[in-house]
C-alpha cells in the first residue's frame, strides 16, 4: 500500500506495472493486439449487420436472426463448460479468431437470410470458446497480483476499439462501400456479378473485407513464433514470500558449555 501523499499516482504506477509485464513478453502483447483487432472488427460488424438484413428482410426476420445467433453464443458457451475447449489454448483463441472471421466473411456473400442467419448463429457459437481460451492463457501466464491490471488494460481496449469501430460502421458503409456496389459503381461490373448489386451490396462487400481482415489477423498471429508458443511461458504461479535462508553449520557454534 502506498504511503500517505503517494497515493495519487498508485492508480497509474499499477497499470504501467502490469503493460510493462504484458510488453516484455511478445506472446502476450501479441494476443492483445489480436484482442484489439478482433473487437475493433466486430465493432463495426455488430453495427452494420441491421442494415445489411434489412436491405432483403422485414425486422421480424431481423430480430429471428439475432435470436438464432443469441442461441449459437448460449450453445458454445455450454460447449466450452462441458468438454473444457481446445487443450492447446492458442488455437482456441487464434483458430477460433479465423473461424469467426470466415463466418462474418460469409455474411456478405448474397443476399440469402439462411445464409446470414448461419453465419451468425456460427460467429456467435466460437466466442464462447476464444474468450474462454483467452482468459486461461492470461490467467495462467500472469502473476495473481498483475492479473486484475492485466485484465484492465484488455477491458481499456475493448472499450477504445468497439466504439471507434461503432463511430466508423456508418460512414464507411454509407460513403465508401455502397457507392461501390450501386448500379454503375466501381466495382458493380467486377464484383457485382458475385455477390449482387444495389441496396445492401457494397454492406455485404464490408462484411466480407471485415471478416477476411479478421482471418488474416489470425493467420498473421499463427505465423508469429512468440504468439504461437505463448502455452510456453513458465506458469505465473503465485506463493509464499521467500524466506531467509536457516543458518548454515559453518555460522552456528555447537560447542558444550565447560
């Protein structure tokens, strides 16, 4: 505890301890910056995923979507509970991460709400299993008394990205990607024949940019050594404070008294 008129730096001194610990072991940085892109990601998908089925579907079948995608989150979270998740936790995060990708990449693909609601229902069913396997690598890497900072910072930037992924879900869609997709567009004459023209299209070409983004920032980590063998750091496993060490014989004196 810090004594009395340093307190008002404590807050900051504890965070900076625990990016310093996260900053000296790149497998860990890199699982926050994976962290980071992936929530910046699904930011702006969980924001544009409204305009995109409404652009061939009434809200009933909006609000059915997102209550089968509700339902794939509650069946990988039950998943996760009974069989644990992956043993080799990087590939719950990272495979997890790609698989997640691929789906939001699929959301985009026509405008079909079997597609979109499969796609959802998938997307949603792996985060149980890349949260769960996140956390356990964290809390088994970092020291009990670095964990609330260490968590802390995941939080920060989750709460940084998302919005700004938020903020950037409307302009990018509005002004970038569906002029690309409308009659007479950029890319209505390249990409139009495959994925469709008009109302939604250039939303369905985001999606489709987003989760490739996502996939690739997984392969991106897999390739990355320190990433990939983050399981290889020494457990943080907190103990009793050392002790000083007893007396040895040569310091001792064991002489009879005369």
């Amino acid at each position: 505890r810090p004594a009395r008129g340093e307190g008002g730096g404590s807050l900051w001194r504890e965070a900076g301890d625990g990016f310093r610990y996260v900053r000296r072991r790149a497998g860990l940085l890199g699982l926050l910056s994976v962290f980071g892109v992936n929530n910046f990601l699904f930011g702006i998908a969980s924001i544009a995923i409204t305009p995109l089925v409404l652009s061939f579907a009434d809200p009933a079948r909006l609000g059915l979507q997102m209550g089968i995608g509700g339902a794939g989150l509650l069946l990988g979270g039950l998943a996760v509970t009974a069989t644990g998740g992956p043993r080799r936790r990087i590939h719950g995060v990272l495979g997890g991460s790609l698989l997640a990708g691929l789906a939001i990449a699929a959301h985009g693909l026509a405008p079909s709400f079997a597609l979109v609601t499969a796609a959802g229902f998938a997307m949603f069913a792996v985060l149980p299993a890349i949260s769960a396997a996140n956390d356990s690598i964290w809390q088994r890497k970092v020291p009990a008394e670095l964990q609330g900072r260490c968590f802390a910072i995941q939080r920060l930037l989750s709460e940084a990205a998302m919005p700004l992924g938020y903020c950037l879900a409307g302009p990018l869609a509005e002004h970038l990607f569906e002029p690309l997709l409308a009659p007479g567009g950029a890319l209505a004459a390249t990409a139009g024949p495959l994925i469709g023209t008009g109302p939604g299209r250039g939303i369905g070409l985001m999606f489709i940019v987003l989760g490739l983004l996502m996939a690739a920032a997984a392969m991106a980590a897999y390739s990355i050594r320190a990433i990939r063998q983050v399981e290889q750091l020494p457990d943080a496993v907190a103990g009793p404070a050392p002790t000083a060490p007893a007396p040895t014989p040569a310091t001792t004196t064991n002489r009879e008294p005369a």
